[in-house]
C-alpha cells in the first residue's frame, strides 16, 4: 500500500519529471534528460533526497516498489525510464536476464557460428523488431493518453 504522503509527493513531481523525459525513436526509451548518477541511472532531488528517475517513474506509473527489490531494466538503457522497459527483480534476476539475452555472450561460445546459423539469428531479430515496434506504438498510444489526463504536456504519437 502507498502512503498518503507518498502519493501527494509523486503527484507534485510528477509534471517536474516529465519535462525532462525525452523519448528516443530508434530505441523506444524514454530517456531521463536530467542529472545522471556514474553508472547512467538518472536521478533527481526530491525532497532533499536523491531518487533513481527510473524508480520514481515505476512508482508514479506501475505501484510500489515491494522491499528487496529493485526496478531493473529491459532494455539495458539504465537512463530509460519508460514503464514497459521496466521490471521488478533481484539483482540475481538482472545477472540472469543478462545472460538470456546474451550480454555476455562471449563467454563460454564454443566455435564460430555457420552462416546459416546466421541467417536464421537475423530473421528471428527481424520477426522480433517488427513485434516490438507495434507493441512500442500502442505503448506510445498509452502514454499518450496517460499524459492527456494526467499532465500538462501533450504527447504526439506518429
Ligand atoms: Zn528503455
């Protein structure tokens, strides 16, 4: 459960936030434009206290955030702050979604890869860029629409 005065601070700094929220066509993210920490992670100074951009946007957008956890990204774009690229887990989560999505795919390959292999790999990026990008536009619909009622600025989606 959100506190009250939790809720009344993420409603005062939300239109704050925004204003420094630009969205990157090439990559969907929502890239914090304000103060970055040295590992990337945006940030900015709520109430005296530092706060993660991409935490505050999960809390504004999705809900609390359960103790223990963290708001990690799936885009690995740390100063993205767009709700979808977001998800909760541990820091073991992250190690293993980073080997998933093959971070660290030089580690342990054995041999090099036949150019069918290779062929086969594009197409399913292909297939898999044509999915996200109409799951971006109706993402980008949405948060639209969200800014429509809950915000003074006005999101054009093309
Ligand atoms: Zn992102």
């Amino acid at each position: 459960m959100r506190k009250r005065s939790d809720t009344c601070c993420l409603v005062l700094n939300e239109s704050r936030f925004w204003r420094k929220v630009l969205g990157d066509i090439a990559t969907g993210c929502w890239l914090w434009t304000g103060a970055r920490r040295a590992d990337g992670y945006g940030c900015l100074m709520i109430d005296g206290r530092r706060v993660r951009a991409h935490r505050l946007s999960w809390q504004m957008q999705v809900g609390p955030i359960p103790d223990g956890l963290d708001v990690l990204h799936r885009c690995d774009n740390p100063p993205c702050v767009r709700p979808d690229h977001l998800f909760l887990g541990t820091q073991g989560d992250n190690l293993r979604d980073m080997r998933n999505k093959g971070r660290q795919r030089n580690v342990g390959r054995k041999g090099p890869i036949s150019p069918q292999q290779r062929a086969k790999r594009l197409a399913a990026r292909l297939a898999r860029l044509e999915q996200e990008n109409r799951e971006q536009r109706e993402a980008d619909l949405r948060f639209a629409d969200w800014c429509r009622h809950n915000t003074a600025i006005s999101v054009r989606v093309v």
